[in-house]
C-alpha cells in the first residue's frame, strides 16, 4: 500500500497533476523524508535522483535546526525571485514543519495563500504542531510502515549483525531511523535506558528525583516520552496475551507491572503519556509537561 501511494505522488508530480503544497505524513520520519527528496528532485530536475539537489538553485531545504524566522523569510524572499530553470520547478522542502515557530508559521502561511508559479512546498512531521490552516492547504500523502524484514536488511547493510538488526528493529519500533539511532548513537541509546528505567522505578513506588528532573531537562524530552509510551503499550499487549512488539530486552519488567495494573490503568497511563507527548511538540518549554506528567501518573498508581 505504502509504494503504491509514492508511486502515485511521483507519477502526478511527472504529468503536472500536483498540487502547491503537500505534506508527507508517516510514522517513520526516515520513509517520509525519503520520498519527500525523490519528489523534491523530480520537481526541480525532472530525475528522482535526490544526488541532483545538491547543485539545483530551484531547491530550498530546512529542518528543525534552521527553522529562525528570518530564515524562513529569507527562502520566501527568494521564491519572489524568478526561478532558474524554464523547464523546470522550484521545491521547498520544510522537514519536521512542526518545529517551526508561530511566527514562521505564519509567515508560510501567507505564502500558502498566494503561493508563487511553479513552486511546490512539501512539508514532512507532525501535522498536530502546525497551524489548522496550513494542513488545510497541503495534500495530505499519507505512508505505512516499512516491512519489518526491510529495516532488518538495512540495518544489516549499515553494519549490524543479523541477531543486531533484529533487536534494534524491535527497540524502534519497526521504523528504520530510531532502529539505526539506537544501533549507532549511544546517547540515544542511554535516552532509551534511562528513560524506560526512571518509569519502571517509578511504577514500582520509587521516586527518582535526579532521574525525573533529568529527563524533564532533557533536549530531547519528547523522545524520553516516546519511549515510555512504548513501554506501557507493551504492557498492555502482554496483558491482552498479545505478543511484544518493541521492548523485548524488559520482559520481565513488562510481565511483573501487566501481572499487577489493570487494563484502565494501563489505558490511563498511555493516555496520559500520549497527552504529553503531544504537548511537547508545539511547547517550547517541556519540563513543566513532563514533570506534570509524572505527577498525573503517581495520582493513578
């Protein structure tokens, strides 16, 4: 399903059917980005080899690391400008757009409203921080998951073992770019560590203070979160009798807190986590999020 629905995207960017704005909206941010540069390319030169982009003045690109105001006004400025090609377009690809501040934002916006000739914008991320308005102008194209056995085979190609790659792939939850941060990145895998140990001491009635007040300082608090929704999601799957599907490595931990919580308390936890989680991604300060996060799981344990 999942190729069918990029194989439709670049066949409508090839024979002009596309619209000025899309947004790429998927799970596994590695899959969305991937396609969102293919069709970049094939925008700009005609070519899905996203190799091109690096000498095409037609294509602009930021991320949550340059989304300043004046940055973003700064590639509007330069769509008011006449493109370099004739025969082709210009792309704007604005990757993980949820990160970008309420000003930027509006500034896209406008552009949005009045977007120029021959100019196309596509967005990746959480749809849930951008402004209701902005979704309203975009194309929704929406991706499934990567076959399990295909982020394996990558992470086998990157290096891992086989026995490797099918750990890293459970701990990422089947998405190929968490599995390839935790099989290389040992911060990121100490996040994962020290995030899932602070929520398992605390379910047992411990309180972590130094632990707690790390993660709620943490930069990457969402993914701190991220991880102990996953946690409690397994316990759920593990009470209903249904197979594990991410934290194979805390098994014990899983069946010992599925054994003493009921399914609404499980169900209140994750919805509590999901709470946060969203919470996070439009808030600019996360450890009040977190902190009270906690707070309203100890009022349901």
């Amino acid at each position: 399903m999942s190729n069918t629905v990029k194989n439709r995207f670049l066949t409508s960017i090839e024979q002009g059917r596309v619209p000025h704005a899309c947004f790429i909206a998927c799970v596994d941010t590695h899959e969305s980005y991937t396609l969102a540069r293919q069709a970049a390319a094939l925008f700009c030169t005609g070519s899905t080899e996203t190799e091109n982009l690096g000498s095409c003045p037609d294509f602009f690109e930021l991320d949550e690391n340059s989304y300043s105001s004046d940055n973003v006004r700064d590639v509007l400025k330069a769509l008011a400008k006449q493109g370099y090609s004739d025969k082709h377009g210009r792309t704007v690809l604005l990757k993980n757009a949820h990160a970008m501040n309420e000003t930027a934002q509006n500034a896209l916006l406008k552009t949005l409203e009045e977007p120029p000739l021959k100019t196309l914008f596509i967005l990746t991320g959480n749809e849930a921080g951008l402004l209701p308005t902005i979704c309203s102008r975009c194309s929704m194209i929406r991706l499934g998951l990567t076959p399990r056995t295909q982020v394996v085979n990558a992470l086998c190609k990157a290096g891992a073992t086989e026995k490797e790659a099918i750990l890293y792939t459970s701990l990422g939850e089947g998405l190929y770019e968490r599995a390839l941060r935790l099989f290389t990145d040992e911060k990121f895998k100490a996040l994962r560590d020290d995030s899932i140990n602070t929520l398992i001491a605390f379910l047992q009635g411990k309180l972590p203070f130094e632990s707690l007040k790390a993660l709620s300082q943490n930069k990457s608090a969402q993914e701190a979160v991220t991880f102990t929704l996953s946690f409690m999601r397994d316990i759920l799957l593990y009470k209903l009798d249904e197979n594990i599907s991410c934290n194979v490595d805390k098994l014990s931990d899983i069946a010992a807190f599925a054994r003493s919580f009921t399914i609404g308390k499980i169900n209140s936890i994750i919805d509590i986590m999901t709470d946060a989680k969203s919470r996070l991604t439009s808030s600019a300060v996360q450890a009040p999020v977190v902190d009270r996060m906690f707070t309203k799981i100890s009022e349901e344990i």
